[in-house]
C-alpha cells in the first residue's frame, strides 16, 4: 500500500512536488485551473521528473472535478475531453498510469431519470474516448465517485464504469460516507473488486466534503481499515486534507495505525 498527496492546483507545481516528495511515495499532480491547467503543468515536467527520480517516487494524475463530460453541448463536452486528453499525454511524460476523472454531472440539468440518462449516456461517450486514448501511453483511466445529489448513489457510478470497457474506478471514502456510510464504502470494494485502483481519504460529518484531518469527523477509521483489508486492498492512498491539522502526512499516519492492528 502506497500514500501520496494531491498538490493544490492554486499554488506552483514544482514548489508542490517538492514538498510532497519529501515524506510521500508518490505525488498526486492536479490539473486544474487557475495555476495547474496542462500548459502550466507543462513548463515543469522536467524538473518534476528529476525529483521523481532523485526521491524514487511516482507520479498519478487527477484532472479538475468539475469538468463538463456529461454536457449535452457537444462543443462543451468535446472541449472538455480535448484539455483532458492534453493533460494525458503530459502525463505520459512523467510515466504517469494512473489518470482520474470524476462522475460529475452537467450543471444545471433536471434530476428526471430520461434526461439523466442522456447525460450518463454523455458521459460514457466522454470517458470511452478517454480511456481509448490514454491506452495507447499505457495510461489507466479511473472515475471517482462524487457527493453531488444528482450522480452521487452507487447504481450511477455502476452503469458508467459498466458501459465502458477498460475504465477504472476510484473510490473518495469521504464522498461515499456522505451517500450512505459504511455500506456505500463497502460496496465500492465488494463490487468493483481489481478494478478499483485508488482511493481519496479524508474525514466529515456525513453532510458534506468536509475534507477534515482523520479524526476530526464522524467517521470511523477503525470500519474503514477493517473494510480495506477484509478486501485485500493494497494499492495507493490519497489523504485529501483541506481543513485539519498535520495534513496529507498525519492522516497517511492515522489509518497506517488502524490497518496494523487489525
């Protein structure tokens, strides 16, 4: 099992990747508007791969939450899928092979089931054309889950990753604890099985993405360790703490501590 840390696509890249090397076993690299849209990301590649090197870690890549994959505007929809493909083959130039999207639904759109569809449908034509392309850099493309009101249940999440051959899936326990706790955590893992590469810590109230230190909310640490190792889950773990003490690195500390005494 690997932890890593996602860098604040608000701050400099290079400055992020530094310091995230300094504990982590790989960096989470945000492509994300204002600072870290691809171009940005770009400039810095080299020197990012050089510190990659230096610190023997490894690089995934998380593309912006809210992009439009589902919008019924095909040049929204299109434009979307050409800056991720854009930020997929600069992945590729740090070796990255693990390369996130998010089940995000179109703003704005009506909750009625036929027009959900149409979007579901939109975004299985986005994430198909993404997982094709980012195949031929031997790159893996995951979705996460969401607490949105719209895509958040685990049926939606099932009938994308279905409809799409070769799409993998990420796991935000943070957003799945909002949707319905233990249960919706566990069915990620039961259901899912290999296909689920990668996963998002980070604590709340069962409200909202709080993105609170372990600990801080009303979660149970020790349900999720015990739920991650009746699963035999042993690949990478992102502490996304927004909004609590010691950060990335104490949360990566808190739940190494629960899975090792179960």
């Amino acid at each position: 099992m690997q932890f890593g840390q996602l860098t604040n696509p608000t701050k400099d890249v290079l400055k992020e990747v530094k310091s995230i090397s300094k504990w982590a076993d790989y960096v989470e690299i945000g492509f994300e508007p204002p600072v870290a849209k691809p171009e940005n990301v770009d400039k810095y590649v080299s020197q990012i791969n050089k510190i990659l090197k230096k610190k023997d870690i490894f690089a995934i890549s998380h593309f912006a939450w809210y992009a439009d994959f589902a919008s019924s505007i095909e040049i929204v929809r299109g434009a979307w899928v050409s800056e991720a493909k854009k930020a997929i083959e600069i992945s590729h130039k740090m070796s990255v092979k693990k390369f996130n999207i998010h089940i995000n639904p179109s703003k704005g759109m009506t909750k009625k089931s036929k027009y959900m569809k149409n979007e579901l449908n939109n975004l299985v034509k986005s994430a198909k054309e993404l997982v094709k392309f980012a195949k031929k850099f031997g790159i893996e493309v995951m979705i996460e889950n969401i607490t949105e009101d719209k895509f958040s249940e685990f049926k939606y999440m099932n009938y994308v990753v279905k409809n799409t051959p070769g799409l993998k899936v990420h796991l935000d326990v943070g957003h799945a604890f909002c949707v319905d706790e233990y249960k919706e955590i566990e069915k990620y893992f039961k259901v899912f099985g290999k296909n689920l590469i990668h996963v998002h810590i980070s604590d709340n109230f069962g409200e909202e993405d709080d993105h609170l230190q372990l600990g801080d909310g009303k979660i149970n640490w020790k349900k999720v360790a015990k739920i991650i190792k009746k699963y035999k889950y042993d690949r990478t773990i992102t502490p996304e703490i927004f909004n609590g003490r010691g950060g990335a690195k104490r949360a990566a500390s808190v739940l190494k501590k629960y899975l090792l005494k179960i």
